[in-house]
C-alpha cells in the first residue's frame, strides 16, 4: 500500500490542529488504499486511527448532540432502512411540522443538559416553500441559544440552500448512505447522483456539509470501501460524518431482512474498522457515532472512540428509534474518562474564519 497517512507526531505541548491544508489531509484517495486500510491487522488500523485522531483533535473529548424530528412520518421516498417512509409498516404516524415554538423549547432542554449541537430531521423528499418560514425561524431561535445547528431536510433547491444559509445554518446533513454502486438497492426513489448534487448545493451555498452513511444493511466490504471513498474524494471532505449502523425497525425492508437472517448483523470490529477508515481518510472531520449505539457494548463504543469518534447523539430517543439514553451515556464517560467536547470543530472554525461567518 502507498503510506495512507503521513502522520505528523503531536507537538510536545500537546496541541491538535494542524493548518488547514496540511500534507496529511488528501481527496485523492483510491480504492485500493482504502480496501488496503480495511485489510490492516485490527492493531494495527487502530494504532494509526488513533494517531490520526489525536493529531488533529482532543482524544478525550466527545461532542454532545441532541436529534429531534421536527416532522415525522409520511415520507415519499423508499429508504429501505427508515421506519418513516410510507412504503414502511412501522407503526410510525405521520404528523405535521412543529411549531417553531415546541423546537425550540425542547433545543432549551437540550442545551440545559449540555448539547452543543442540535439537529432538526424532518421526513420530507424536500421542503417546500411555504415551510420555509418556520424552518428559518427554528435555525435562529436555536442559534441565538448558542447551540451549533443542523438541518435535514431532504433535497434542495439553489434558492432553499441560500435562504438556509442567510439564516445561519451551521450544517446541513445529507447521507450518501452506502457505495455507489448499492445505494440503487436501497433507495429507488431518488438517485446517488441527486444526493451529490444537494451536497454540492449545500457546499456552494456556504454551509458546512453533514454526509455519512449507514454500515450493517447486508452490504459487502466493497461497499464500505465505497462509500468511504465516495466521501473522501469529495472537492472538500464533508466537515461531519455520521457513521450509523443499521437500526433494524420491524416493517422496515431491511429491518425485516435482518429479523430473519440474524448472521447478516454487521460485527462489531468490521463496524470500528468503518469507523477508523472514516477517521484516517478525513482527519480533520468530525466523525459521528451515530444510531445503533442502543445495541453496542460499552466496549464496541470505546473502540468506536478509540478508531476516532468523536461526537455522539444523547437523549432517549434519536428521530423515531430508540437511543442509549444520558444516564448511560454519563456512565460510560465516566468509566471511560471522556469530557464533554467545549472547543469549536477544527474544519469548521477554519472555515468562519475563512468566509468571516
Ligand atoms: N429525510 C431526510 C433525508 O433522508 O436526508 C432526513 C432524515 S433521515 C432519517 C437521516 C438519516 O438517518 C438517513 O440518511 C440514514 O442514514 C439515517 N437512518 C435512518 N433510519 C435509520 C436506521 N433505521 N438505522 C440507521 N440509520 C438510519
Ligand atoms: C444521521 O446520519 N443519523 C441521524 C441523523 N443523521 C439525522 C438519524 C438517525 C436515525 C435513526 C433512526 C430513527 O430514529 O428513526
Ligand atoms: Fe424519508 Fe429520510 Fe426516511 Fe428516506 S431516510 S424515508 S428520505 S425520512
């Protein structure tokens, strides 16, 4: 293998962040370097994971987030895994969109136990105009709380991204989900192009991206392959990058698939071994474990931090599934010796200073 990362040693006062565009952060990545990160003695991609990581960010901080739906249910499009789209017979009811007053109470109780960054999901294939108003209105409220913000609202138009961003959206998230090559079995109701094509909207517009995917929905390691490559290769690495593994819901096709092939269930290790590809391949992004952290051990996760995770949903509940809960959550800290992460994200903070937002 060509050598993945040059990895810098951390300097002797023990400072992360190197400048932006240092030797070590690269969007030229083939597929063969990242199969070969795969294939590395467990030891060993851990051993360079973890030097990636505490390069580039604290190794003992992890960033709080709060997931809330905003509108849930009712979906048009046929995400295989998503309890929320009426091809689904999850049990799920559609509702409306809440009130911007009902949001930004509950982002008050987010922030009052110590989220940083709330995220707002609505079930949509798109907003539509007319919803515009109100999603504006709960991206100020949330901001003016002094919370980071998140937005996932499906596609958008040029004209939505801009008026997102005028609003002082802080991300926009927009999974690419799986490889290329597999998304076409998961989803028919959109196209792996049309999923760029909103990032690239979301990227001109100026705010920073929020794109990751789902590992354990019977994929090969192709596929995983894929799908980190597809995001490391982007013009710029997204600044966020969910990894979740596959909440398998009942009604949902994969969920169902899963139920009855208990063996397809994805791994712990092959599910670290995502994780750190993700962390070696974009160094300065924030890697975000995301669902499934209900049915990992404590162990799975400590690795999962160790691979270079840095940021985790909290609460009960994430947008319709359930979620480890904070009681458990303090308790892993605590076991493990983790902070809550303070500081500004590297990727980010060099952008504000680079637009002055
Ligand atoms: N409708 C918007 C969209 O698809 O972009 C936003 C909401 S959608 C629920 C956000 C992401 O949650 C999906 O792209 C998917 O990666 C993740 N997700 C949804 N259901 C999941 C499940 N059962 N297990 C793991 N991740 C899931
Ligand atoms: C992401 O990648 N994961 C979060 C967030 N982005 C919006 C959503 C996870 C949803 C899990 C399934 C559910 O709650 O229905
Ligand atoms: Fe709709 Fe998003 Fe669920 Fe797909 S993942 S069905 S787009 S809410």
């Amino acid at each position: 293998m060509t050598n993945a990362a040059t990895i810098p040693a951390r300097d002797d006062a023990g400072s992360v962040g190197a400048a932006p565009n240092s030797v070590d952060v690269r969007t030229d990545w083939t597929r063969a370097e990242i199969a070969a990160l795969f294939d590395l003695p467990f030891t060993e991609l851990l051993f360079r994971a973890a030097e990636v990581h505490r390069h580039h960010h604290r190794p003992d901080e992890v960033q709080l987030c709060t997931l809330l739906s905003i509108k849930t249910g009712g979906c048009p499009e046929d995400c295989g895994y998503c309890a929320q789209s009426v091809k689904a017979h999850s049990g799920v009811e559609a509702t409306k969109l809440m009130e911007v007053q009902a949001v930004l109470q509950s982002a008050a109780q987010a922030r009052d136990a110590g989220s940083k960054r709330f995220c707002m999901g609505a079930a949509w294939r798109n907003p539509k105009d007319r919803d515009m108003p109100a999603i504006i209105a709960m991206v100020q409220g949330v901001r003016a709380m002094g919370m980071e913000t998140c937005m996932t609202l499906g596609m958008l138009s040029e004209a939505q991204a801009a008026q997102l961003a005028k609003a002082g959206l802080d991300y926009y998230n927009h999974n690419i989900d799986t490889s290329p090559e597999r998304y076409g079995e998961i989803i028919s109701t959109r196209s792996f192009d049309e999923r760029i094509d909103t990032l690239a909207q979301v990227r001109k517009a100026g705010i920073n991206v929020c794109s990751g995917g789902i590992v354990g929905m019977g994929e090969t390691r192709g596929d995983r392959v894929g799908f980190i490559h597809a995001l490391a290769t982007l013009e710029r690495h997204p600044e966020s990058v969910p990894v979740n593994a596959l909440v398998p819901i009942k009604g949902t096709v994969l969920g169902d698939m899963l139920a009855d092939t208990p063996l397809a269930k994805i791994d712990d290790i092959e599910f670290v071994r995502t994780v750190a590809a993700a962390r070696i391949t974009m160094p300065r992004s924030m890697v975000r474990l995301s669902a499934g952290r209900e049915s990992m051990s404590e162990t799975a996760q400590a690795l999962c931090f160790l691979a270079g995770a840095n940021s985790i949903f909290t609460g009960d509940r994430l947008l319709t599934a359930a979620n480890a809960g904070d009681d458990a959550d303090a308790a892993l800290f605590a076991r493990l010796g983790l902070k809550p992460m303070e500081a500004e994200e590297p990727m980010r903070a060099d952008k504000a200073a680079a637009c002055g937002r």
